[in-house]
C-alpha cells in the first residue's frame, strides 16, 4: 500500500504520531497535520513528532512538533521522552540527544519501560514566557471567574500555572481557550491549574495551546513543580498527578528540570497519501 509509514505512541495517554522524514521527507502543511491528528477521520493524536536528520554536532535526532492544529512548537516533554524511547530502542543506546527547536534535550532510559528527559533550564523571565509587557512572573496580572494570579514559566513553550484548591472543580473546557489567547500572551499560552496534595505531591490538569485538554502535558506538569517551588509550596521534586497518572519532576539546583515517566507503543500503520494533500 502506498503512503507514509507512522507509529503511534503515547506518555501517560498523552499521545503522538510519529513521523520518520530521516531518509525521504515528508510535505505536511497545516492542514495535513490537522487531517491526521483528527480523532475521527484521521489517526488521532495530541501532537505530530516529525522526526528529521540533526543539524546539530552530537544530536542523534531532530525532532519537529507540530499540535493537533497544525501549529509549530518548540517544545513536548512527553513526545521528547517517546522520540528518545523510539530512537534508543533503534540504536542500542541508554542516552540520546533530541535535537528540538528549544534546544538539545538528553533522554535517558528509566527502568523497564520509563524514560527520563531534561527539558533544560526554566526560564522565569518575563521576555522568555514570553510575555505582552514586564510583570513579575511570580504573580501575573491575570484571572478569568475562579483562575487568578498565576506563575509563569517557559519550558521552551509559555505555560500559566494557577493554584487551586480543587483541580477537578475547574472547567478548563470554559476557561482554557479564553486564557489561552489572552493578549498578554503574544504566542498563546498553556493553561494549567495545580492543587497541592502535599510539598511532594500535586494534583494537575492543563488546557494545551492548539490541542486542548490533554491527559498529560510533561512541560505542563515540569512548570507547574517549578511554579509551586518558587511560591514555596512545594519541594524541588515530586510527583505530579496528571489525568493519565503520575510524573516525576525534578527542578534541579542548576536550573535544569527533569521529567520521567512510562512510555508506551500503541500500533504502526501507513497513513493514506490523501491525509497528506
């Protein structure tokens, strides 16, 4: 059969199609990308990991992000880890180099079926959100109904984390879209709400920009632990409990921040060329 080979994989149900353009490229616009994240006439997914030849020196692999809108990322915490997962079971390796437009990003294997990502470092001021105009990123001038007063933090991609004393009370579906184009984010924004179980413990959901609701955001998850350590509520590592389960996130002493987590194949296919245009 004709057409392009994917594999689907998912962190935590935070899913991925898989694109290999290494040795042939693949033509995918917008609204190719879109025809296959679509749930219901094409393969389904939050994001599409395009995987390329590196350009940089030591890089194993490039990776090219592109949301369930057709819109281009810089960052995915959870597809970092499926690419490193997919890449490592290729090469025999217990660390790669993931080649992202936000940098280079190392992935390690973490047990049986886990792997381990460096997102590098967060960045905490206004301009690396980025944000509309200088605010203190500890307390952005921010809040729709019950969301207020959020932390900011860039992951390679712009998140607003708010605190709340009941994540699954918050309807993300009515709130997310409307903060996510609020226009002191010039490049949209993601929405998360934390509640804090304990100082090595949260309860977290996330409104994606260009995916929506997702089950597991892991740069989501990874600002939403640094944001809850600079307002002092949390410890430097813990556990987040995301809708698909829980990630460890660590915001180490030189500003780096890992994620780690189980990693999952669902199934391969070909993607017929009229998704493609």
């Amino acid at each position: 059969m004709r057409g392009t080979a994917f594999v689907k994989m998912h962190g935590l149900g935070n899913d991925f199609v898989v694109l290999d353009a290494r040795a042939d490229a693949i033509r995918l616009d917008d609204k190719a990308a879109r025809a296959i994240a679509d749930r219901h006439r094409g393969v389904g997914c939050d994001q599409l990991l395009i995987l390329e030849p590196p350009r940089a020196p030591g890089a194993d692999v490039f990776m090219r992000i592109r949301n369930a809108d057709g819109s281009e990322v810089g960052a995915c915490g959870n597809g970092t880890r499926c690419v490193g997962a997919l890449v490592m079971r290729e090469t025999g390796k217990e660390r790669v180099i993931i080649e992202t437009a936000a940098g280079l990003l190392e992935a390690r294997a973490a047990g049986s079926r886990g792997v381990s990502v460096d997102l590098g470092q967060a960045r905490l001021e206004w301009s690396d959100i980025p944000l509309a105009r200088a605010c203190d990123t500890l307390h952005v001038p921010l809040s729709l109904g019950p969301l207020v007063d959020p932390v900011c933090t860039s992951m390679g991609n712009p998140h607003a984390t708010f605190f709340v004393a009941d994540a699954e009370g918050i309807d993300l579906a009515a709130l997310g879209p409307r903060l996510e184009r609020d226009p002191i984010f010039p490049e949209r924004a993601n929405i998360g709400v934390a509640q804090m179980l304990s100082r090595t413990r949260l309860r977290f959901r996330v409104w994606e920009r260009g995916a929506g609701i997702t089950v597991a955001c892991g740069t989501g998850a990874a600002a939403a632990l640094v944001a809850a350590a600079r307002r002092g509520l949390a410890e430097r590592k813990a556990d987040v409990i995301v809708d698909g389960g829980p990630l460890e996130i660590e915001w180490r002493d030189d500003g780096h921040v890992t994620l780690t987590g189980p990693v999952a194949w669902s199934f391969s296919g070909i993607i017929d060329p009229s998704l493609l245009g």
